[in-house]
C-alpha cells in the first residue's frame, strides 16, 4: 500500500519532470521568446514543490497515521501535477510542426497589440507590465483570454479547489486560446486584437474604472445595470479597433452575420451582436479610422436596429458608452496615445504595399521591424481574403495563410522578450501563499 516511501518519490519524480522539462524549453527558446512566462511557471512551481516537501519529510505517527498523511501529501501533488500539465501542454504545442507555424504568428499579433501601451506606460513611470500572453492552440470557434481570475475550462470542473484559482491569479501573464481553425486560415488572428484588450483591461484599466465610466453616462438602471456587465467586452473591441481600425469590425461582422436570427438575440457578456457591431463602428467613427470597407454592412445593420425600437435604444446607449471609454486616460494617456494610433494605417492605400509584398519569397524585410508590422501583415491577409471572395479565381486561401505564416516571425523585433520586471522574486512569494492555499484545501488528519 502507498506509504511515506512512495510519497516522497513521487515528490521526486515530479521535480526531476519539472527541471528536466525546464530546461528543454530554455534550449527550444533560443530567442527568448518565452523566457519570462517559463521563468514564472517554473519558479511557482518550484517553490510549492519546496514549502510541500516540508510537512512531507515529518511524517510521524504509526503505520494507520502515516497511511493517512501520505494520501494528502499525494492528493496535494496531483493537483500541482495538473497545474503543471495545463501550461506544459501550452508551452510544448510548439513543438508540434502543424501548430508551431500558426503559434509563431500569433506571438507576434499578441506582442504587437501589447508592446505598444506597455513602452509607452514604463515611460510615464508606470513600471514594467510583465511578460505578454501567451497564446496557444485550442479546437474553439472563437479566441478567448484568460486573464488574472478567469478558470480555464480545463481547470474549471475544479473550481472547487481554492489553489487553483490562486494559481491562476498569480501568474503574472495570460493565456490567449487560438482557434485551431487559424492554422489553415490564419487571418483571422487579427480576433486577437480583441483577446489583448482584455489583458490589457485588467492590466490598466479594470472593473471599477469602466462600472465608473458607464455610470457617468447616466443611462436609466436596467440600461446602466446591462452596459456595465457588457463593458469589458466593449472596451476590447473598442482595443481591437485602435489595434487593427476597420478591419477588426470586418472581421467580428463575419463571425457574426452569418444568422440573421442570432443577430438581433440578447446575450450574456455581450449586447445583441447587430448592437455590438454598431457600437464597434462607433468606436471606429471616434477614432477617425476609415470604414470604407464595411460602410454598406453598417447602414444594413442599421437598418435592422431602425426596425425595432428596443434595438435602437440599446445601440444609442452603447454609442455613449464606448465613447466615454475611449476617453479614459492611463497614467494621463490617451488610449490612442498609449496605442501609438494613427487612423490612416488601416485604409486600403495603407495596405496595398503588404498586400503586393506578401506573396514574395523569401520574407526579408528590408528595414528593421517595427512591432505594428504584425498587426499590419494581418490586416493586409484579411484584405486579401476579403477581396478574395470575388475574384475570377476565387479565393487562394492556402496561398494567403502560407504568405502570413511566413511572413510573421520574418518582421519579428530583435531581442529577447524576456521582462524586465522581477518575475521570479514576485512568483516565488506567491508560490509560498498557493502552497499554503493548497494545505488548507487538502488539510492533514
């Protein structure tokens, strides 16, 4: 029967497996890329690995006693070993030679939507913001963020276990779900720009700040109760927008026009998706980014809210919304200032340069790379899908996805992305807490 023997072993093995997986990342990362988001996992790990190892190797008591205790010690060590698995299992689909491609580009998208602010911020003393998030590859129709205090749904029928929400709270980056449909048709990370803004909300921003803006607006109660749950939701697509203007309105309008009776229907986090589109367009009409290219979906789309009076209310109280939220200020920054915005970049003009340089091979850039290249590069893909779809010889999607996926990590920026923020001494204190949490959660007899 199990007994203090096997316990401490498998205290053991799981240590060997965590420094042994460790250091097979740091050789697979040769750029850095990922230096500060392993650097947490592993120090996290590590330390309530030691603070568990303490009562472990005190055992006392007869053979019934230690019988007892060595099934907590194991029970405490399987949950450590999922924590585990959830990120390893991110982290290793770049191994993999069908997902890497696809989870190369996305690097850059995410590091393109977050570098921006996080330089523009560290500059007005607001301090370094951490490692950006970490996107990995998941069969979903839609990306999805999660952030400090959001359970993965892998880890969420364990909700129940305190530690693993305090393990989730702690990491100082997020995870970005990937759609496995990006790697065949990788433009459409450009949804990332929405998945970034909430980082970036929670970063920067937070509940109370937008619970404030919607209440400052003054709408009636129901409208004002709606609005603020719906409000971190606006706010990434309003994040969205100044990351990739028209094109990220274009892109939400075909995930979600394809009902039309899904399109006017009440949702949860979000307003009706024919008002969230309005309310998006909104936000592209206050940051002054051309529309042309979905100018005739937003007159269809309002015409549908026109019809119904409900609808058109609720479209004029998000208007007023997201306006009040694209007026927020960080640390006395805009957020187009803190997003370097300029309209101009997203209008058909602005793009034709990538869409005429994307089928050439080899990717070279012949300047050194800026970090909007990525977001850019994406935009130009989604134009060329877009324009595609009539074309005499239809739409060359292979062509289009291989043209992006090389040309991602080709405009990647030199260096390392390792933090300059002191991950490790923070994570490590936090590891002490969540050993603690997890203690309490599997107590000893």
């Amino acid at each position: 029967m199990p007994g203090a023997w096997e316990t401490e072993a498998e205290w053991r093995r799981l240590t060997r497996e965590l420094t042994a997986w460790r250091d097979r990342r740091v050789r697979a990362d040769a750029l850095g890329q990922h230096r500060s988001q392993l650097e947490a996992v592993c120090t996290l790990l590590d330390r309530v690995l030691g603070e568990l190892r303490v009562p472990m190797a005190s055992m006392t008591g007869d053979d019934a006693a230690i019988l007892q205790q060595s099934r907590v010690h194991d029970r405490r060590l399987t949950w450590v070993r999922r924590l585990w698995d959830f990120f390893r299992d991110r982290f290793d689909q770049r191994d993999d030679p069908t997902l890497a491609p696809v989870l190369h580009g996305a690097d850059e998208v995410v590091w393109s939507c977050m570098r921006e602010p996080a330089l523009a911020l560290a500059a007005a003393g607001a301090g370094p913001a951490g490692p950006p998030p970490l996107p990995y590859v998941e069969p979903a129709l839609t990306p999805e963020v999660f952030p400090h205090g959001l359970v993965p749904g892998t880890l969420r029928r364990d909700i129940d276990a305190p530690f693993l929400r305090q393990a989730l709270d702690a990491l100082p980056f997020a995870v970005v779900r990937v759609p496995a449909s990006c790697v065949t048709a990788p433009w459409w990370l450009i949804h990332l720009g929405h998945e970034v803004g909430h980082v970036a909300d929670a970063q920067w921003i937070g509940y109370p700040t937008r619970t404030a803006v919607v209440e400052s607006v003054t709408l009636d109660a129901q409208a004002t109760a709606d609005w603020t749950r719906w409000s971190g939701e606006v706010f990434a697509d309003a994040y969205a927008a100044l990351m990739h203007g028209q094109w990220a309105l274009w892109a939400l309008a075909v995930a979600e026009t394809h009902d039309a009776t899904a399109l006017v229907q009440p949702r949860d986090t979000y307003p009706p998706p024919v008002v969230r589109l309005l309310v998006m367009a909104q936000a592209c009409a206050v940051l002054r980014t051309p529309t042309t290219d979905v100018a005739a979906d937003v007159a269809r789309w309002q015409t549908v809210v026109d019809s119904d009076p409900r609808l058109a209310a609720m479209t004029a109280d998000g208007r007023r919304v997201v306006e009040a939220l694209l007026q927020v200020t960080v640390r006395r920054l805009s957020l187009p200032a803190l997003a370097a915005w300029d309209p101009a970049s997203w209008d058909r003009a602005a793009l034709r340069p990538w869409v005429s340089t994307l089928p050439r091979r080899p990717a070279t850039p012949s300047a050194r790379p800026r970090r909007a290249w990525a977001r850019s590069l994406v935009a130009a893909s989604g134009l060329r899908r877009k324009d595609g779809e009539t074309a005499p010889t239809g739409l060359q999607g292979e062509a289009i996805a291989d043209d992006l996926l090389t040309w991602l990590p080709a405009v990647r920026e030199p260096g390392s992305r390792a933090s300059r923020d002191d991950v490790a001494g923070r994570v490590a204190a936090q590891g002490v807490t969540l050993a603690r949490d997890l203690m309490d959660a599997e107590p000893l007899p």
